[in-house]
C-alpha cells in the first residue's frame, strides 16, 4: 500500500507551524525554519529573549498597551522575532545557513528581511503576507525570492517576489 508523503515544501511549513506554538507572543504567534539540502539548519519563534520576562508575566504587551499599529515601531518589543531566533539560534551552535531556505509562518518585516539579506539565505517561504514594503523592497533588491504558500490549494506556491 502506498502512503501519501507531503512535499518537502508542505513539510517543512508544517514543522514551522509547530514551531510557532511555542511562541510567547500575545499578539501574533511566529514560527520560522531554515533548510539546507532538506536537512533542518536551526528553527525559532518569536517571543523574549533567553532568560527575559515574557510579555505575559510583566503585565501584557507593550506595544498594544501603546497602541502600535501592526508593522511599526519594531523596537518597542520585549520579544525578538522568529526569522532572527533561528538565525541567531544557528550562529550560537555554530551553524552556516548561507544558501539556505528559509520556512516562516509570515512575511518577515523589515528588520528579519536585513538579517535574511546578510545570512546569505536566498529563498523564503512564508504562509501569510505582510503590510512591509521596505522588506519587500530589499528582498527585491537582494534578489531573495519570496513564495507565499497557501497549503489548501493543489498549486500552493505563489511567487511575490
């Protein structure tokens, strides 16, 4: 009997989707993966750093408390995003991701899209666009392709950039 396998593709979005649950954000729960020969690199999610107070445990969100709209003012944020965990998470183990691919449940912003850049990492698959024209510019730019993946269509690899 012969058994449906996913896609390398579908697999890895799946296992950055897992990734996410891990998460310790309130406001948007991200998981990210890089992929090297279909071997994992490193995986990360969003939420504070090592050692750091989550948002849940020092009274809520900083930014919602503030009122910042969604893609601005990356700064004010007691986590760190998924896209940087993995790169970062990879750099401390000792990891190459040059001419990886890298797996995230969103677009990066503009920030992730700088450290995409300079990781030498020239495909990203993402599940959900997001509202960040400068990311989108420098991906561009650098010539990183971005692939929206939408998992329930029979063709679910859309190039966007």
């Amino acid at each position: 009997m012969k058994t449906e396998r996913p896609l390398w593709n579908e697999y890895f979005m799946k296992i950055a989707e897992l990734i996410s649950s891990r998460s310790t954000c309130l406001r948007r729960k991200v998981g990210a993966i890089i992929v090297r020969d279909n071997q994992i690199l490193s995986t990360g999610y969003n939420g504070a750093p090592k050692g750091v107070p989550h948002c849940a445990d020092v009274g809520g969100c900083l930014r919602a408390r503030m009122k910042v709209p969604s893609g601005e003012r990356h700064e004010l944020c007691r986590g760190i995003h998924a896209e940087q965990n993995a790169i970062i998470q990879a750099a401390v183990n000792g990891v190459s991701v040059k001419g990886g691919t890298m797996y995230c449940t969103n677009q990066p912003c503009s920030i992730c899209a700088k450290m995409i850049v300079n990781a030498e990492i020239k495909t990203v698959y993402i599940a959900d666009s997001y509202p960040d024209k400068l990311a989108e510019s420098m991906f561009a730019d650098a010539d990183v392709n971005v692939i929206l993946m939408d998992m329930n269509a029979k063709d679910h690899l859309k190039k966007i950039l």
